[in-house]
C-alpha cells in the first residue's frame, strides 16, 4: 500500500493558505506526491511546503491554461477558493475561479480517483433561504460552482466529487472582534451577532484539522457532502467554553442584522457577515442539508482526528490575543 501511495499525485488549490496548507501537509504525511499550486512559489509558506517535499507548481486561478498545466495527470485534486481576497462584490471574482478550477480538472478527469476531486464548499444561501438572502456571497459563490456547475457543465469530474463544507473557523474573531469579544464596563466580555442563542454552530481549526478531514473523505466513495468541524455548539456554549479558557466571565446577546452591520466598520463586510449570521439561525449554517460529519466517517472505520473548540482554545494566549485585538 505504501509503495502505491507513493505514486500517486496530489493537486492542492490554495496550498500556501489555511485551508489548503493542511491538506498538503496532511497527503506529504500519507506518502503522496504533492504539487502545492500557488501564484507565489517565492512566499515563506511556499518554502515551508518546499522544504516538506512539496513541489511547487505556479498557476493563477484567473488562467485555466496554467491550471491544466498544474493538475495534468493528477489522481487528486482539492480546490479552495477565497472571497474575502478579491472581495469584488459586483464582479464575484471567486465563481469565475471555482469555475476555471472545474474547467482544468475536468481536463484530467480520466487521471484521478473514483473520489478524487475534493472541494471546500458552503450551502447556497439563496436557494436554501427560499430567495429571503440575497447578500451571502462568500457562500454562494462557492455553490454556484461547486456542486452546480460542475454537475451541470462537467458530469463525469461531478461523478468523482466529494463536497466538504467548513464550519466557522476557530479564528474567525480576528475578522470580526468587537462583535465576539467586546469588553463591558463591569470587565465582562459580550459576544453580539444576530443568530438565535439555541441553533448549533459548527466550528473548524481550519490549519489543524482540514487536512485530516480531507484524507479521512477520499477514502469514502464519491457524491457525499460533509460538514468539516471539532465542535458543534450553540453561540453562548461557544462563548462559555472561551470564557473558562481566557477566564473573562461572558455574555451572548442576540442582535438585529442592521445593528451588527451598524457595528461593522466596513459596511459591506458588515452587510455580508449580518446574512451569514443570520442564515445560521434561519434555516441554519448547513442550509438545513444532511452533511455527514467526522463522527460518521469514524463509524465507518476511518480515522478522522479532530480538534474541540475546547482543547483549541485551551492552548491559547488571550490577553495578548486580546491585547493584539484592541
């Protein structure tokens, strides 16, 4: 088994990020050939990769040709695309990438495993709100492309896909501090979003644990949706656990999606993050579509290790955390 590993060939998107910086370290640990693509083989994260064995392939996601070239021959290809880089809200550059993705992988299609494209994915906010949230476009940018034009444009890359949605990240406070930790006049820490207290919320340490999930999912057959998280808990839970941790005693207020982007210094980030928050009350982060999770995959036999908001938060330093915040 371990001489085959060796052969094969893994394409990872976005290898210099969180996401993607898991997944290749993760398949480089499993024996895989890995090809970090990246537009920066000059980057420290490029050279980390490097210096683990990865070879560095240069492609830009707005060129399906350097796309083609870097997945050429692959038996695995995972893709993740990033809104919050371009951040065009009128010209949604991350579905013309996911879909430039599709086009190239589709290209090698005959090379990869019965499950070899993996794609970090969310529920479309629009369809599943039944058309109430127009404004989620992180998410359904991503949908757009991944699973429907793919099944629309590309039926047999679709017949070996495997969908992974990712809960909120464990460090998604560096985004959005004031509304997860804003300190009170009596020295307590309130959390503010527009999501009801009682909804459970999946979370994910995306650089942890992102790989182990991935390799966990190739190992089950194609055309599954999963849900990538450690823990999944309401808000307030979420806030108690961090609470113990950082010990700050805390308070979960649920507020309207006009005073969170009121709150937001950037109101477009603020008109965004409103709806996704929202959208985890109504009808829930997942969309209220059946995702299976780690504990489903360990059911199965296959090990998928993940990390607790608890045990993440636990090994943090949240004064200077916080310090650092402001």
């Amino acid at each position: 088994m371990a001489g085959d590993s060796d052969k094969k060939v893994a394409c990872v998107v976005g290898a210099t990020g969180k996401q993607g910086g898991s997944v290749a370290r993760r398949f480089l640990q499993a024996g895989f050939r890995v090809r970090a693509v990246t537009r920066d083989p000059a980057s420290p994260a490029a050279a980390q990769l490097a210096a683990s064995g990865a070879q560095l392939v240069t492609a830009d996601l707005g060129d399906v040709a350097s796309l083609e070239a870097a997945f050429a021959g692959a038996n695995l290809i995972f893709s993740v695309t990033n809104y919050w880089e371009p951040f065009y809200r009128q010209d949604c550059r991350e579905t013309a990438r996911g879909k430039n993705i599709a086009d190239a992988a589709a290209a090698t299609v005959g090379s990869l495993h019965p499950n070899g494209f993996l794609v970090s994915t969310l529920s479309h906010a629009e369809k599943c709100s039944g058309g109430r949230l127009k404004e989620l476009h992180h998410f359904d940018a991503k949908a757009d492309v991944f699973p429907h034009y793919v099944q629309d444009k590309h039926p047999a890359l679709a017949a070996k896909m495997s969908c992974i949605h990712t809960g909120y990240f464990f460090t998604s406070f560096n985004i959005l501090p004031k509304s997860y930790f804003a300190k009170r006049e009596d020295g307590s820490i309130e959390m503010t979003f527009p999501t009801a207290p009682h909804k459970p919320v999946p979370h994910l340490d995306p650089v942890g644990d992102m790989g182990s999930f991935v390799y966990a999912v190739h190992q089950l057959p194609p055309g599954k949706a999963f849900m990538a998280a450690g823990t999944t808990c309401t808000w307030p839970e979420f806030l108690e656990t961090w609470g113990r941790a950082a010990g700050y005693p805390v308070h979960y207020r649920q507020v309207t999606p006009d005073e969170m982007i009121a709150a937001t210094p950037d109101t477009e980030t603020g008109i965004e993050v409103a709806a996704m928050f929202s959208y985890t009350s109504d009808p829930g982060y997942d969309g209220g579509m059946e995702l299976l999770t780690a504990d489903d995959m360990r059911k199965a036999g296959i090990e998928c290790p993940m990390t607790t908001w608890e045990d993440w938060a636990g090994r943090q330093d949240w004064k200077d955390i916080l310090a650092k915040l402001g």
